[in-house]
C-alpha cells in the first residue's frame, strides 16, 4: 500500500497544484528545473546564432545544417526586434523563420532521384513559401493580418546534407502594427512530401515564437491546399484571438473530411468505420467473418475509415499493402525499422506452413522438453533440419546473407525472463499464483465474495448455474478457516472465465487442433501474503458427456494427480491468455481508445490544452491497431492461428464489449474496487485500502489538468471540448452509448475522471499488459495461448498413452512446434521497445507545452516524480518482505518501471498505446 500511496500522493500534490491555469504569467523556469532538465531528453527549439549577438550589426555567416537542435544564420542581418507605441506610425522591419525539416535515415532510389529534382526545380519557383498569420484581424480586410510570402532559402544547397535534421530560413517584412504570429501557412509546390518538425519565428519584440508541426507537408499537386500550423500557445475555443478563428475552423474541416472517397495514403483524414475488413471472402469462403461493431450481436467501438469499396466486406489490403492510416499516425522511421527487425523471423514462418508436406509427424510437438530449451540453444529450422530449405525459398538475398552471418543461428530465440533465474519455476503452484496478480494479465483475478460461484448464463441453454466447486474440495487448504471465514476476511480469491467461454465451447472444440475447457481457479492468500492455487473447476458444454460436464482438479497427491493438476493449470493458463489478448490487453486498451482518438482530431483544435494534453498519449495508436486489422485479428491471423478461440475470437472480443466493458471502471481504483482487490477506506490518506500488500498494479496517474476551467461553465461551454466526448460516444462507441454509466462531462471532476482514464488505459494499464508478453510467454508451457488436448479419464482411449508418458502427453497438448514459435515470433515484436520510445514523464517535442509557464514546470517536476517512483520501484523489488517480486528465482515486478532501453526489457511505460 505505501507503493500506492506514494504514487496517488505525489502525482496529485504536483499536478492539482502545477495544472494549466487559463491567464497565463510570464515565461519563468525556476534554477531547480533547469537541473532537472538534464535528466530529461529533450531537442531544443531552433534558434539562430546571430540573434544572441549585437542585432544591430550586419551577419554574413552561412546557414548551416545539424543534427542537434542549433540553427542556422541568415545572411541578412536582423534588426532589434521592434516594439512601438500604438500612437506613432508603424514601421517595417525584418522578421525571420528558422525551419526544422527532418530527413529520412535511409532514402529508396526513387526517393532520392525526386529529391534532387525538386532541388533543381527549387531555383526556378517549385519551392516551399510561407506566410504568417497574425492573431489580429485587419480593420481594413476583415480578416486576419498576413505577412508577404517566403520563401525557404537554401534548399538545393543542402539537398546532400547528411544529418537528421537540417534548418533553413525563411524572411518577411511585416509592419511594428502586425500584432503577434498565431500561425503559419506553408505550401509545398516540390514534388515529394517533406517532414516539417518545427518552425521558430525570431525578430519580434515579445521574444522567438515556437511553432510545433510535426507533420508530414504534401506536395501540392497531392494537395492543393496551403498547410496550417498553430503556434504553441494553447487557447480555448472561446478566447481564440479573432484572427484564428477562422483558420481553426478550417483545420478541424479539413481533419474531419466529408466521409467519402477511397482515402489515399497520404491523406489526413480523420473518420469511423465498423471493422468490416478482417475477412476476405474473396481468398475463400472459410475466411469469411462478420461485420464487428453496428449491430446488436455484434456490437465494437469503430475504427478508422478507410474508404475502400466493399465487396461482401470492405476489400482487404494483404501484406505487404499497407493499411491507411492519416500521414502524421504512421511509425516514424527507427519505430518501423524496428519493426521490421523483428517480422524478420515472422517472414520466415510465413514460409514454414508451405514446408508442412517435407516436416514428419514426429517433429511437428515438443515430444520432450530439450525440444522446448532448442528454440533458445539451436533455432527452430536447424532443429528440424530445414535450414537450407527454408533459405533457398527466402525472396530477399540480403536477408538469406542476414540469416547466414547470424552468429545465433536461425531463428534462435532469446530466454525468456521466467526460465532465466529459475529452469523450473513455472512448475511450482506459487509461481503459478504469482503471475495472476504480477505477470502478464494482473487484472482478471478479484477477490472471492460467493462461494460456491454461480453462473449468470442462461440455465435453459448452458445448463445448472451451480458450480461444481464444494467446500471438501478446498477446506484441507485453508490453514484451519471455514470457507466463510476466509471469504469474510478476505483470504479467497478468484479468476473466473466460466460465463466467457462456455457460450462458445462447443464451437471452439470442434475446430481442429483445439480443446478447451471453461475455468474458474480459487486461489487462498497465505500467512506470507502470497497466493497459492487450491482448486480449478473445468466445464464443458452440457451437450458432452455427463461424467465430464463439470469437474473439480485439486492439488496433486500422488504423481497422476500432479501431472492432471499440471494440464488444468495449462488449460486455465490458456483461458487466461485469450482473456488476456482479446479483452484487456487488445478491446480495452488498443480498440477502444481508437474512438477518442479519432474524435480528438476532428472536434480538437492543435491549440486546444486538452488536445495538447492527450496528444502524447495517441501516438502510434492508430498504426499499430491498422496493422493488428491486418495481421493479428483477421481471419486467418495471428490471433486465430496461435489462440484458443481460433476463428470465433472477434466475437468473443464482440461479446466482451457487451457485457463486460465499463468505461467508468477502466481506471485505478475503480477497478480494483470493482474486483473486490481494494475497499474504501476513509482512514486511509487516499480513501483505499487494498485487501492484501503486496499487489503491485497500483495508481500513479491522477490528473494532469484541472485549472484551465475554475468553474464547471467553462466546461460545458467549450464546443470542441463537448464536441469531442459527445463524438467519441455516440459515433466512436455508438454501440455502448445508451448506457448510463458514462460519465457526463459537467464539471471539472469528471473531466478528470475522463481524462485520467484514457492516460491511465494508453500508458500505464498498456504497459502493464504488453511487455511482459514475451518475458512470461515466450516461454510456451508457461503460458499456452491453446491446448490441444483435454485431461483424459480412464475410460478415455487417451487415458493408456497419458498414463505411459504423462510428459509427452503434456507436451502434445501444448500448442505444436510451429504454432509456438509463430506465437513467440509476435509477442517478441509486440514486446519490443523501440528506441524512439517515448515514456511517461518525456516529451520528445517540449516545445508543444512552452507556451503556458506553468505547464512547463508542472511537466518538470512530473518527470521528476517520474524518475522517484523508478526509485520506489527498484527499492520495493529488494524488500526481501514482498516475496511476489522478491526471493530466489522470482522475477522483480518491473512493468510498471517508467522508463526502459530499447529491446525486450519487461519494464518501461510509454505515454501511448505504440505496440
């Protein structure tokens, strides 16, 4: 709990105090900050040189180009920055625009051809021109004062400039009158697209104005209109300075789009859509799959439209087409190069399946643990000795020459952490309760209240709601207590998957290489506040055989015991891994925020401070779930292939939202009280008790926002505030929107509540179900994602063959040789930092929050509690006291461990939903 309290404690002392206040104060950052800045890393916003000498003397010095953040000098000089009297006559004076384009780390041919085309056509008028957008209207037009256009200087004398970021100039004379730049136009008539990061106007008396773009800038033949970048000084829409006005409007039409057309590429353009593309009818009548969202069977939350014409479904892109996205939600280039790194070894088991006739049945299981430890000793080809087939049907040279060089052999994988300390742990009951509450889905286990558990499925259809579950098959574990009075003093826990799976058991189980049962595991806290597991219930459909319907597994007494006790905690296991990916881990954190995300950019102005807020917290998101569509969730996808719910996984996932999914219980602590894990407790400093100590999935995102709106009118006035919300509820979540648990966006503490949700689902509650998903699966008898075969009885056939080698029968049952190591190839990718990762606590782009004094400082202090908590963290995992994250051979609890290097490290907490 002191954990929790810390965390609840500091994250509301600095941000409630630190919060955006609406008048803003003079930019001040105090000595303490600026220590702290080192700590952080952050580019700084393009300056130029000569602007910290004498601007009154001439400067002849050369732009120059860098990879850092310094910038580039004119060779005009800059006037002093004027600043006059309102009653004398307005003068003209130099202004000038510092620009930060960033290259590509590696450019195609064509690229590079283009690009020193639109180097050559740039000295003859094919360039890029700039106009500033005063926040003042011009008495005389009407509309928003203008500067003259500018052009980008220097562009084909820097077109073999290597760095990352290249800074050029850009020069206008505007009148002392001119008011202060609120935005920027920018037209591209080159004929490649460019990637603006930044704009940075210099020569006006308040000081450099800072324009974030971070954009991708068409060529106008793509795009004919004129690009529009705010500056970074946030405003609600009902103090947004009248020259903006109209320009903001603009922008937000120009997001939203008219909702028709096939959307190209390189489009920005934000809109919903149902998930009507995962099958493809068209390959064959077997991949073939509803409609997802839209209707009352199958209700979603919406994605991103695409516009493609539908055939039985909207047409499918197959790799390796890419999926539309808007141009600014792509990966970055290290983000895809990493990807691409690792679907290295998915290429390769995309070639596996076509081998199927030269594998023999002998080799197709693990027949024996060493086959087990050889994807991690030899690889997966060499084992089954297919190496040089597989390379010889390899397209790519290059990769063939990759494979060979590799000093780890093909396809070698990495050892999981959970086999790393300990060979064996995974075997033993207490790891097995350990990971329900610190491995890689923490959030299915609540506290047990009713004992035995009942059904709430439909007595007519699923048959008897009581369980099988009575007080002899656990009392001899329960250290002397009555059932009751370890329910009553909370001792008993729960994960119960009887009601999800049960529906679709008969389905599942007549797909081939599936089996599977409906679970529900009891587990009772221990005098060492550890858990241990003391019974698992396994139903079938009611239409199998009686003796088989519904059966109790108790803790092993005798060696047949312990190795059906081992099957039953796979089966769960497998359960739990299905639960894991189609409802915590993928519904809840990846699809359903993809409506807010939507609905932020087209009701949301850039200058808008919850949009600003928020922003961090959607990168990559509508990427990565695009490329889910195409690879992870469609028929015949990764989740279908390597998952127990096979080809009915969406509707499982469909039926999760319909009756579980709660966006009110989606944060901390409404969800730990929800599952009986915590209680309200006024003597607590935060009014939670948790039920035992050591739990390590506890709160640390509050609120980031509070003062922008001292009084509750101000929120229910802002248009594109209510905009927003109203969008992502009844369009983004149409399906749900009836319900009356959504909170109402009235007041300053349910913007909070609302706000504090999605931060918390995109960095903290993602992380906590993401990276551990190699870590502990990776390892496959650990963590099956299916089982194959069922526990036998003795009058089963199967029953001589478990009983004569009761490990081959185990290993048999797991998911086969191909399926795991499929399964392990996309938790490695999806387990993966990237080394543009940016966590919570960082912000790579500072200059978003520079235009309000006090969110800077709220935002340094943020990331110094970021890095105190690391602290807690590091000093919790040594206390020798918590022994679900310390003792031999037990894997430290590191998920929620803010920061992260590269690769698959089991901590690391990003600010957005990114794999």
């Amino acid at each position: 709990m002191a954990f929790a309290n810390e965390i609840m404690a500091s994250s509301s002392r600095v941000l409630l105090r630190n919060s955006l206040k609406q008048n803003q104060s003079p930019f001040l950052v105090s000595p303490v900050l600026v220590r702290l800045r080192k700590a952080v890393k952050f580019p700084v916003a393009a300056l130029s040189e000569d602007l910290l000498r004498d601007p009154s003397s001439s400067s002849s010095s050369s732009s120059s180009s860098s990879s850092s953040s310094t910038s580039s000098s004119s060779t005009t000089s800059v006037p002093v920055p004027v600043s006059v009297v309102p009653s004398e006559k307005p003068v003209k004076f130099r202004v000038r625009a510092v620009v930060t384009v960033r290259n590509k780390i590696k450019e195609g041919f064509k690229e590079t051809l283009v690009k020193h085309f639109d180097a050559l056509t740039d000295n003859i008028g094919q360039n890029i021109v700039l106009e500033l957008i005063s926040t003042e209207i011009d008495p005389k037009t009407k509309a928003a004062k203008k500067s003259n256009e500018a052009v980008l200087k220097d562009w084909s004398k820097k077109i073999n400039v290597k760095a990352e970021r290249v800074n050029y100039t850009a020069e206008y004379m505007v009148d002392s009158n001119f008011g202060e730049p609120g935005a920027i136009t920018v037209s591209n008539k080159h004929q490649q697209e460019f990637f603006l990061e930044c704009i940075t106007i210099e020569g006006f008396a308040t000081g450099p104005v800072h324009f974030p773009c971070n954009s991708w800038v068409q060529a106008r033949k793509d795009h004919p209109g004129k690009r529009i970048f705010f500056s970074n000084k946030p405003y609600l829409p009902g103090d947004t300075p009248a020259g903006l006005r109209f320009l903001r409007e603009k922008e937000l039409r120009n997001l939203r789009g008219d909702g028709k057309g096939v959307r190209n590429l390189s489009d920005r353009i934000y809109d919903f859509d149902t998930y009507n593309d995962l099958g493809n009818p068209d390959r064959a009548p077997e991949f073939a799959r509803p409609t997802i969202g839209g209707s009352e069977q199958y209700p979603y939350p919406r994605r991103c439209r695409t516009g493609r014409l539908p055939s039985d479904t909207e047409s499918r892109l197959e790799k390796p087409n890419p999926m539309y996205v808007p141009r600014d939600e792509r990966f970055e280039e290290s983000k895809q190069n990493t990807f691409s790194v690792k679907r290295l070894k998915a290429v390769l088991h995309n070639l596996i399946p076509g081998l199927k006739a030269s594998i023999s049945a002998d080799n197709q299981d693990f027949n024996d643990f060493s086959d087990v430890d050889g994807l991690y000793s030899k690889g997966l080809l060499i084992q089954l000795g297919l190496q040089d087939d597989v390379l010889k049907k390899l397209p790519l040279p290059n990769v063939v020459s990759k494979i060979q060089e590799s000093s780890q052999g093909l396809l070698k994988y990495d050892t999981p952490k959970i086999i790393s300390k300990d060979k064996f742990a995974w075997l033993r009951d207490d790891e097995f309760a350990r990971q329900a509450i610190a491995g890689v889905n923490p959030i299915g286990i609540e506290r047990l209240q009713v004992f035995p558990p009942v059904s709430k499925l439909d007595p007519q259809i699923y048959g008897p709601q009581e369980s099988a579950l009575k007080e002899e098959h656990i009392l001899n574990q329960l250290n002397g207590m009555t059932v009751q009075q370890a329910i009553d003093e909370n001792k008993l826990f729960i994960i119960d998957y009887h009601d999800v799976y049960l529906p679709f058991l008969e389905r599942i189980n007549a797909l081939d290489g599936r089996k599977a049962y409906a679970t529900r595991t009891i587990f009772f806290l221990t005098p060492l506040d550890t858990l241990k597991p003391v019974a698992i219930e396994l139903s079938l459909p009611p239409a199998g055989p009686s003796s088989r319907s519904k059966r109790v597994v108790t803790p092993a007494i005798d060696a047949t015991t312990n190795w059906m006790w081992q099957l039953a905690k796979a089966h769960v296991c497998a359960n739990d891994a299905g639960v894991h990916q189609l409802y915590n881990h993928w519904l809840r954190t990846h699809a359903c925020m993809e409506p807010f995300i939507l609905a932020a950019h087209r009701q949301m102005s850039a200058m808008h401070p919850i949009f600003k807020l928020l922003d961090p917290h959607m990168r990559y998101t509508l990427e990565i779930n695009a490329l889910a569509r195409q690879s992870l969730i469609n028929a015949d996808g990764i989740i279908e292939n390597c998952f127990t719910p096979g080809r009915y996984a969406m509707e499982i996932s469909s039926a999760f939202y319909k009756n579980y999914w709660r966006f009110d219980m989606d944060t901390l602590p409404a969800d730990l009280i929800r599952r009986g894990m915590a209680e309200p407790d006024p003597s607590q400093p935060h009014g939670l008790k948790l039920v035992f100590e050591d739990y390590p999935i506890e709160n640390w995102v509050r609120t980031y926002v509070n003062h922008y709106y001292p009084h509750s009118s101000l929120i229910i006035n802002d248009k594109e505030l209510q905009a927003w919300y109203s969008e992502s509820i009844n369009v983004g979540h149409a399906d749900r929107s009836h319900e009356s648990w959504w909170p109402t966006l009235n007041n300053s503490e349910n913007l909070v509540t609302v706000l504090t949700t999605l931060i918390w689902l995109a960095s903290a509650q993602h992380a906590a179900l993401n990276f551990g998903q190699y870590p502990y699966g990776g390892y496959v008898p650990n963590r099956p994602p299916l089982m194959r075969r069922l526990i036998p009885d003795e009058s089963d056939p199967e029953y001589a063959s478990f009983i004569a080698d009761p490990q081959k029968y185990f290993l048999n049952a797991l998911p086969s040789l191909l399926q795991a190591s499929k399964y392990m190839a996309v938790v490695d990718t999806l387990s993966t930092h990237s080394p543009d990762e940016e966590y919570l606590g960082e912000r790579q782009q500072p200059s978003i929050w520079s235009g309000d004094a006090e969110i800077v400082e709220a935002f340094y202090e943020f990331s110094a509690e970021m890095r105190r908590i690391e602290k807690v963290i590091d000093g919790r995992n040594r206390d020798k006291k918590l022994r679900n994250r310390c003792g031999a051979g037990v894997l430290p609890y590191e998920l929620l461990a803010p920061s992260s290097e590269p690769g698959v490290t089991c901590r690391g907490v990003p600010n957005s939903v990114s794999t």
